[in-house]
C-alpha cells in the first residue's frame, strides 16, 4: 500500500494518541501527535496537513464538545484569513 500526506492528531489522552497514531502510520506518510491543541496553529503551517483529527473535549469533566468547536471555529478562520 502506497502512503501520501500528513495527519496531525489532537488529543490529550497519550493512549488514543499512541493507538491512533499505530493505526494510521500504515496509511500517511507522516503522523503527527499534539497533547494540546494550543500548538495546533502552528503545526499546521510548518505541516501543512490534509487531515486534522482533534479531539472535541480537552478539559476533564467536560464533554460538551464547545472546546473542539473553538479550535475548529479557530482552523477555519485562520484558513480563511490566509487566502
């Protein structure tokens, strides 16, 4: 099987980073793994991925998603600015 592209994955649990980054190294040339979406910014202009896989709830004890929706919200002004 052929690989192409980069993956950056965001979550704060080190075990789904670790399984999903064995799951899909098989399938993209490079994988990268942030904790923290606080670097995300960043890491996708020096990676310039295709894919972003992030994580929707950072904070313990809160699952409503609104944290993943900020830094999304975030990733599509930032990409909209930069056009």
């Amino acid at each position: 099987m052929s690989k192409s592209g980069t993956i950056i994955i965001v979550d704060d649990n080190k075990g789904v980073l670790t399984a999903v980054q064995i799951l899909l190294k098989n399938y993209f040339s490079k994988v990268v793994t942030l904790s923290s979406p606080v670097t995300l910014t960043t890491a996708i202009r020096e990676e310039t991925p295709e894919v972003v896989l992030l994580d929707m709830n950072f904070t313990s004890g809160i699952n409503t998603g609104n944290e993943g929706l900020f830094w999304l919200c975030l990733l599509y002004t930032s990409d909209a600015a930069d056009e």
